[in-house]
C-alpha cells in the first residue's frame, strides 16, 4: 500500500556539554577542558522511489545523534553524525508544531522563524533539505580563562538540537496524469505505454494507488479512479485529487462503454475544478477509450454527444495499434515542448 500522507517527530541531536579540566603536565598548568561536540542535522533528501515513505509506517521518530561531552587535556567531543532520510520527489514537508521552547532556530531551515505551517518541498532527485539544526556544543573551561581568571571552573552546556512534529505529504510529479471515473481504461493504457505493470480488471476500483510509467522522458502518472463527491472526500477522493495538483497536462479517459460520456466528462472536470480551479486551467486531451467493445455507429453518436459539449475526442483502444500510435504522437509533442531549449 501507497503511503503518501503521513505525520512524524523529529529531532536533531544536542550539542555537548563543554568540559572542566585542567592541565596535569609539568609547567604547563591551566584549564584544559575541550569544547562539546554539536548536534547532527536532519535532512530529508529526495529519492525516486514512489515508496519510499513506507519506511515511516512502523516508524514514527527521527533522532540524530548527540555530539560528544568535551574532554581533558583540551580534547573537544566529537560532533554527532547527521541524518539523511530519503523520501520521495514531490513530497511536501509541513511543521505541525515546535518542539520544546528555548531551541536555536536557524533561518535557513524549513519553519525559520518558528511558526508552525512553514512549507518546503523536495522536487529534485537528490536534493537535500535541512529539516532540523542540530544545537551547538558547549564551551570548556579552557574558552573562559582570563588575565583575572587563570584558573576557571566554568562551562557551557550544550545547546539542545531542535525538534518537530511534521506532516510529509506525496504530490506527484509526472509530466502526464491520466484521469478519469473507475474502469475507464487507464491502468491499461499506461502499461501499453510504458513498461509500469499496473494492476488490470475489468471491475471498478482495480487500482487503490497511483502508479507510474515512463514513455522515453516523460512521466506518466495512472491517478486511481475519482468518483463524483471526490473533491469533498468521498470515497479516497482528496487522497487522488492531490496528486494531479503538480501535473502537468491531462489525459481524460472516458470509456467507450459508458451510456453517457459527456455526463461523465462533465463529473470528472467538477471534481478537478471544485477542489483546485488551477487543474481546470491545464492542457487537457480527451480520449474516448475501449472503442473496439462497441459498434461503429454507437462510438460515432458518443463522439458527437461529446463534441456538443465542446470536447473533442479520440477514440482509441490497447488493442488497436494506429490509434495508440495516435497517443503516442501526442506524446512525442508534449515530450518536445517540455525538452526544447
């Protein structure tokens, strides 16, 4: 299963305490204490495993370590090795809240400022985002001698590392997403066109997850079935509905089988319109899937019932090799536009 909405603690590691010491070696007397180690970072990086927040279902706490105490004969405490944690490209890191009060924060990682609901997101493979600063180590007393003070028993603690609780949110990324209501045909398109193995039957709600695909560089995302109401949260309606939102273009697959096509285009652009009115505003291609289960004459007067209300439609089907080739040109333009320089 699909994890892409999921709520987590993290924390990055304390600073050392500084140490109090002083210089046993002959004519050489004095504080010797070394400096505590800082904190680890944590950091989130982006990776292109759709799945991987998974590792977050049994595990809901991030810890980075602690640095070192400081030590004699000015020996200073190692620093805490950060965290990396890998989570998918298009995912939304959001600050619930803040951890304990008096922490250190830093402005340039996510939520500077303290307030929660700060924002970052990961859109790159390979991009690393500080999450949470880990506290500064402590002084030893050799940082506080002085003309007046030769011999001193001061220290500093350790700086505690900084601490949330944030809400990691999967959009995805892909440059096509194929929509539409259950058993319209897109699971089976995207595995003709790419090598994805999605799941396929001929009952509604076969698909429970996005899958992927890759036709050449493009990005082909099958978003599972939205029923009407989705836009509201029936059925896992906001669930879908979310990751269309970063999208780029759409392939609206109505199926040729439906006793009303253009009643069933006109839910589907409700639904996208009602929950963000920026996804109406995308590139949208229109296709009128397994046309080969009906006559000739039915798919002409579907065709026509859809150009009455404005949609222009293609009519394809996975088992006819030149209307798939039709798809695929589509593609080829799109592919085009998005990699010229």
């Amino acid at each position: 299963m699909l994890i892409d909405d999921i709520t987590i603690k993290i924390k990055a590691g304390d600073g050392g305490d500084g140490a109090v010491a002083f210089n046993k070696n002959m004519m050489s007397l004095g504080p010797a204490g070394g400096d505590g180690g800082n904190g680890g970072n944590v950091y989130f990086e982006g990776v292109s495993d759709l799945n991987a927040l998974g590792q977050f279902r049994n595990k809901k706490k991030l810890v980075a370590d602690d640095g070192g105490h400081g030590r004699k004969q000015f020996s200073d405490g190692a620093d805490g090795e950060d965290l990396i944690s890998k989570i998918p490209v298009g995912t939304v890191i959001r600050i619930l809240d803040m951890g304990p009060p008096g922490l250190s924060l830093q402005s340039d990682r996510v939520g500077a400022g303290g307030a929660a609901g700060e924002v970052k997101e990961i859109i790159k493979i390979g991009e690393r985002v500080l999450v949470a600063r880990g506290g500064r180590g402590g002084k030893g007393n050799f940082k506080f001698r002085s003309a007046t003070n030769t011999s001193p028993k001061e220290f500093q603690e350790g700086i505690p590392g900084e601490a949330f609780t944030i809400r990691l949110e999967l959009k995805l990324i892909a440059d096509v997403g194929l929509v539409g209501l259950p058993n319209a045909g897109k699971s089976s398109l995207l595995n003709e066109l790419t090598n994805a193995k999605s799941k396929v039957a001929n009952y509604p709600f076969t698909t429970l997850e996005p899958n992927l695909g890759v036709y050449y560089e493009l990005i082909l995302a099958d978003i599972p079935g939205l029923i009407e109401g989705a836009s509201s949260g029936k059925g896992l309606g906001v669930k879908f509905l979310q990751h269309i939102e970063r999208t780029k273009t759409i392939f609206h697959l109505i199926s040729a089988e439906s006793e009303n096509p253009a009643a069933y285009y006109s839910i589907i652009r409700k639904e996208l319109s009602d929950y963000n009115e920026e996804l109406a505003l995308k590139p949208e291609y229109v296709f009128l899937s397994k046309s080969d289960m009906i006559s000739e004459g039915s798919l002409d007067d579907k065709m026509s019932a859809l150009k009455k209300i404005g949609v222009i439609a293609a009519a394809i089907s996975i088992h006819d090799e030149s209307s798939i080739n039709q798809v695929k040109e589509i593609l080829n333009e799109i592919k085009a536009k998005n990699f010229e320089i």
